[in-house]
C-alpha cells in the first residue's frame, strides 16, 4: 500500500502515466533481513545517517504532500494497485521461494517467455545496474568484465527465472554477433 501511495505522489510530480510506475516487488524483510543486533544496527544509523537525513526530510516532505491529496489521487492509488495487480497475473505464474536472504524469484506465463517488459521488472537493481554499464561502456569494457556479468546472471538465474537472460542483454550489446557470441559461451 506504501509503494502504490508512493508511486502514484511521484507519478503526479513527474507528469508520468500510471503504466510508467508498474512496480514488481523484488525482495522481502524476513527474519534474515532484520535479523541485526543492536550494536550493528547503530553502527548503521551511522555510517548512513546523512542518508537517513536525506530520506526523513523527503519522506516527510512527500506525506505532508500524499496528506494533502483529494479523493482523485485515492482512485489514482486504487487504479495502481488493479494495474499492477493485472500486469503481476499477465506476466507470471508463481512467486517462487525466497533466495540470498531476501530476493523473490518469479516464473514467467508461458505466454509471455519473450516479453522484454516483464523480464526487465523481474531484474534486480544489482543487475540492471550492470546492464546499463555494459551498454555504456560495452566498447571499452575487458572480456572479464563482461564474462562477470553472464556469470552473475546465470546463478542468479537458477533462482529467479523471469529475469532477464543473458541473451536478452547480449542481443542489444552485439546484435550481429548473437548466435556466434552464444556459442562461444
């Protein structure tokens, strides 16, 4: 309910449509999670605590903004959560057990297999955040780097099987050299 409310503040500040804040849930607060002692959980406050100051001051900023909304942006919120709700029922088949403490892996709806849209909101941050940097610097990049990546995905991949596969990136890296690239690895 956070996130949708979230979503929909931010959606409205950026001019956005509702399609553009599509949210799939990726990882969970377990017991692994927050499963921090005390002594570590201060050491954290302070090794973040401009960040935390940064975060409280819009997060404030953003309830006192969300508080002062009419029943439009209420119907906006509800809209979000039946879009995303659809878009959840339309990609995948099933949440799949959680892995590496937190993450939430998903299968995808056989109809689906090949639906970038769906493979890129079932990708981590941490792999997406590699993604991009392949395509940024695709041409200066050591093999090492990108050999990495594939491997990254590739475990990963055993646990959350809608993400996006390595092929997928690869077609946009190198798209003339797919089927060559794909047999060399």
């Amino acid at each position: 309910a956070v996130v949708s409310t979230q979503s929909t503040g931010f959606r409205r500040l950026m001019c956005w449509d509702l399609q553009h804040v599509i949210y799939v849930k990726l990882s969970v607060n377990n017991e692994y999670s927050t499963s921090v002692s005390a002594e570590i959980r201060e050491k954290i406050q302070d090794w973040n605590s401009v960040d935390k100051k940064l975060y409280d001051h819009f997060y404030k900023k953003l309830q006192g903004i969300i508080s002062e909304q009419n029943e439009d942006f209420h119907k906006e919120v509800a809209a979000l959560k039946r879009i995303n709700a659809d878009f959840w029922r339309e990609c995948y088949s099933n949440v799949l057990p959680v892995f590496d403490g937190n993450k939430i892996g998903y299968t995808l709806q056989d109809t689906h297999a090949d639906n970038r849209t769906c493979k890129t909101l079932a990708t981590d941050d941490v792999t997406q955040t590699h993604i991009i940097g392949l395509r940024q610097f695709k041409d200066t990049l050591p093999p090492s780097d990108i050999l990495m990546v594939r491997n990254h995905m590739q475990n990963l991949n055993k646990f959350n099987p809608a993400m996006l596969k390595w092929g997928d990136v690869y077609k946009v890296l190198d798209p003339e050299n797919v089927s060559r690239h794909n047999n060399e690895l």
